[in-house]
C-alpha cells in the first residue's frame, strides 16, 4: 500500500482525480454531502467517510476539490472540519480553485494546529482530470509540497510549486483570465464566421491548424458550435473565478480591461440561466446579440 489519501468533494473533477488515485494503487476515504458521490467511488474500491474528519482521520494527506471558498471554509473550519480534527498525516491540500486570501488564512490557521497546507489549483478540465494530466499549480512550504507530490503525479503531468500560500490560486486566476478571454474570442470569431456565411465546422478546423488555435477552440468549440451546453466547466463557476481575479487585481490596483468586458458577458449569460451550462454556452450571449 502506497498510503492512504482522504479525498473530499467527488463532483465533475475530483471524482476522476480519486480514482486516479485508485488506479495508482492508494487507499482512497471519500467524502461528500451528495451520497450517491461517496457510494460510486465506494463501488471503484474507495472506503466511505461521514465527514471531512472522518476522511483525514487515517489519511497520509486530506485533499480537498469543491465549488468555490465557503465550501472549502465549511469543510475546514465546520462542525466535523479539519480544524477540530486533523488527517492523522498532518498535511492538507486544496486543489478547487479558491480566494487566494482566504488560503492564505487557511494556511495559517492549520499551521496553528501542526497542519501543513499546500494550495493546489488544477488546470485541464474533466478531461484532463479522467487521463491524469492536469496542470496542478502549487503554492505553499517545500517540505509540504515535497510530500503532497507523489500525490499530485497520480492525478497530473505538469506539476509546479510556484510560491508561498497562496500563489497557486494566483497563478490558477491567472490561468482562468486567458480562458475567459479565448473563449469570448472564439464567440466573437463564430459570431462573424456565421453571419458571413461560413461554414463553423470548417471554421474551427481552419483556425485550429494555424495561429489562432487553443485548448478552448479545440475542446470546447465543436459544443459551440452544436448548441451543446452540458457542462463540463459551469458558467457559474468561470463567474467565481472572474469574480477573484478582478477582486486581486483591484486590491493591487492592475487594471484588466478585458477581463472585465468579459466578466459582463459571463453575467448576461448567467442572468439568461445559464450558470449551469458549460462555459461554451457563453456563445448563447452571441446569439441573442446577433439574433440567432
Ligand atoms: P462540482 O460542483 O462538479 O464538484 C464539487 C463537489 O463538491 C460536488 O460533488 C459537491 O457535492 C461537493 N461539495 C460541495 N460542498 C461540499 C461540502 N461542504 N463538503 C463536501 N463536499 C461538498 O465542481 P468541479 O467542476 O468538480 O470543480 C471543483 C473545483 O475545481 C472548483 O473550484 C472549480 O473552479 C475547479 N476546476 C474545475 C474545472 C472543470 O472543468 N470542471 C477545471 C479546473 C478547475
């Protein structure tokens, strides 16, 4: 046995990551308040857990992959949280994509009980997720990350400590402003394509064999395309990460223009129910402006 990984929060990207983790060969404690989550990795050879607590208690690492950061604060902090009760192997590490000043305080407060914390964001998608070949962004102290790494290599391809608490989550928002901004780009570029007549299929294979391709175009441009909005990556979520890039981006008085253009195209799709479409329904926007 390789050691023993608490894993909390079984939603579009941490289900695959834990059975990664599996298929690695580790013993996996899984926990979240959806239990048809628990018993579905349970039926992948995973151990139930009934909190967060109940997760880490015999775990080498508690890792942690959920929405947004009241949920990261909830499993932290609750009634049950790691606070109260630490993974037996005194290391945590949150991989969802969070407020870098509330992992700062996370940091630090489980420093205070002997709790070392590495902040982790991931950048690949669920696809990226299923085949273990996430970008995982690490911030935090050497000795934790050298700990949390044979981890991270069952569940990634590029694994990087970039700095101090914190820093992860920077470069993740870092990350999330191009993504904002590519896929606004391929709106625009569709939008025009369409009501010139071109075909999009043709389109999208025309740009992606030259200088305008990206992961955007490539992964999510056929759904574009088809008016398929199944999430993948919730529109919701993009808006929370726009939220808390312009938010660090105030704080240090950068201004970011487009990602604040972009931001507003997140909300009109998110007011036209869309936040839990997948971020290609960002293209919807276009077609109510074009009227399509
Ligand atoms: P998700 O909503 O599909 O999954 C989150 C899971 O956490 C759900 O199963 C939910 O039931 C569970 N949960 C919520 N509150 C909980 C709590 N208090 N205790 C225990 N479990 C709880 O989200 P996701 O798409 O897997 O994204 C997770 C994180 O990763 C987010 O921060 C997101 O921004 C980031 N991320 C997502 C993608 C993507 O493509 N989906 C890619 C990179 C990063």
């Amino acid at each position: 046995q390789l050691g023993t990984v608490g894993f909390i929060g079984l939603g579009t990207m941490g289900r695959e990551m834990a059975l990664n983790l599996l298929k690695a060969g580790y013993r996996v404690c899984v926990y979240d308040v959806v239990e048809a989550a628990i018993a579905d990795l349970v039926g992948h050879g995973a151990e139930p857990a009934s909190s967060p607590a109940d997760a880490g208690r015999d775990a080498d690492i508690a890792i942690a992959m959920l929405p947004d950061t009241p949920e990261v604060e909830d499993v932290v902090y609750g009634k049950d949280g790691l606070l109260t009760s630490p993974p037996r192997g005194r290391l945590f590490v949150d991989m969802s994509t969070i407020s870098p000043v509330a992992s700062r305080r996370i940091h630090a407060d489980l420093a205070n009980v002997g709790v070392a914390a590495i902040d982790a964001p991931v950048s690949g998608g669920p696809v990226g997720a299923k085949n273990a070949a996430l970008s995982i962004m690490a911030g935090g102290e050497a000795d934790a990350f050298a700990r949390a790494e044979p981890f991270f290599r069952a569940m990634g391809t590029t694994i990087t400590h970039v700095g101090a608490a914190g820093a992860g989550q920077t470069v993740k928002l870092c990350n999330q402003l191009i993504c904002g901004i590519n896929i606004q780009a391929i709106c625009e570029a569709l939008a025009l394509g369409r009501a010139s007549g071109i075909d999009l299929e043709q389109l999208r294979n025309v740009l992606l064999g030259g200088s305008a391709a990206s992961w955007m175009l490539d992964r999510l441009g056929p759904a574009m395309i088809a008016g398929d909005t199944a999430a993948g990556f919730r529109i919701d979520l993009m808006l929370k990460d726009l939220r808390l890039v312009q938010e660090q981006a105030l704080s240090l008085s950068v201004p970011l223009p487009a990602t604040a253009l972009v931001t507003n195209q997140y909300v009109e799709a998110r007011a036209h129910g869309e936040g839990t479409n997948g971020n290609q329904a960002l293209f919807k926007v276009y077609d109510r402006m074009t009227n399509q």
